[in-house]
C-alpha cells in the first residue's frame, strides 16, 4: 500500500494509549525490538487525588507576583474565542479540536463536565489549561514565556476548578519526565509508562 514505516502510539492524529504499557506488555516490547523496530520517547500518565488537594503557599505568593508582573490568570470568557483560536494555531495547532470541543460545552452546551483558564499578559493569550471531567488537558505556555512559574499557577488553578466540580480525581495520559517534575509538584504520582516504537517497512520483502 506504499507505507513506509509503522509508529506504534504516536501522538497525533490520535491514540488509545501512547505507546506500549512497558510493564504490562514487557514481552511486546521485546518482540518488536526483535523483530527490528526501534525505540523512542518514553512517554508517563499521571494521576493526582484531588480530595486532598490544597494550593502550596508559593503558589498563591507567585500568582500575586505574577499580577503585579502584569500577568492574569481566570476562567475563560466568551470573548476569549477567537483570540484563544489564534493563539492555539500559532503554538499548539493539534490541541485546536480538543479546545473548540471545550468551549462548544462551556459556552454553548453544558459547562458541569469541563473547565477553561487563560494565562494572559497584558491581555495577550500566552498560555491555557483545559479540563473534561477527570482528565487534565491539553495544557500549555508560550515557550517564550516558560521558565516564570505561570504554568504551575495555570495548573493549580485548574485542579482547583476540578475540585470544586466535586471531581476526585485528576488524570492525563502523556507527558514526559521533564514535565513530569512540575505535575509532582502538584501532587500527580506515575501510573503507566509507556514505550513510543517504529517499525521501517522499507527493507522488507513482498510477501508471496
């Protein structure tokens, strides 16, 4: 069919689970490698306990800090829309459905089950964090603007718009171990970790 090679749980266009569990489908694993696929990414999902969560004093020091830096954090308004959009477009265009899917509910359907908030500077869209029912995300910075702790402000306030939807939980399936450290911070622990592999087709003969 001209295919040239096989990712087994790439990330986009979509995925059941990202990659192969490597504890629970250890023998995959080593099947694959045997039979000359390779290795990549490890991937990690997360869970946190929402019931006890409680905001760390920094958090709340840094968002004030923040304010002062002329940095706002709030729920998503319908004015946000468009501008929101365009900023997904820029910098995290295969987050874009998953977002309008949020809004569709927030702002025109039912908004119990999801959340939006917006990290703005000086009114400009520079980060976001969107929650369906349990699951945490997409969530996401400006890269030029990582690295100043609005992302664990984002990410608080979210858990904490989580909690008060009554969930207990909050989960996500994909992350990595850099990112891994901010969501620990926050009380996410591992729960599966999986394993992204490729297959080259290009050496292979036809099958009679």
């Amino acid at each position: 069919a001209g295919v040239s090679r096989v990712l087994y749980g790439p990330y986009i266009p979509s995925y059941l689970t990202p990659g192969i569990d490597v504890n629970a489908y250890a023998g995959a694993v080593a099947f694959l490698n045997a039979t000359g696929a390779t290795e990549g990414g490890r991937p990690l999902s997360m869970k946190a306990n929402l019931t006890n969560y409680r905001v760390e004093r920094h958090v709340e020091d840094h968002e004030a800090d923040l304010v002062g830096e002329g940095i706002a954090i709030r729920r998503a308004e319908p004015t946000d829309i468009l501008p929101l959009i365009a900023f997904l477009e820029v910098h995290f265009p295969h987050w874009k459905p998953d977002a309008i899917g949020v809004m569709r509910d927030l702002f025109g359907g039912d908004p119990r089950g999801v959340t939006l908030h917006l990290a703005l500077e000086h009114g400009e869209i520079i980060g976001y964090a969107q929650t369906r029912a349990e699951r945490f995300g997409p969530f996401g910075v400006n890269e030029a603007c990582r690295g100043r702790g609005i992302g664990g402000v984002l990410l608080s306030r979210a858990l904490r718009a989580m909690r008060a939807q009554g969930f207990h939980s909050a989960w996500f399936l994909w992350t990595s171990d850099r990112t891994a450290k901010l969501y620990g911070q926050h009380g996410f622990e591992e729960v599966r970790r999986f394993v992204m592999m490729t297959k080259n087709l290009a050496s292979i003969d036809h099958l009679s």
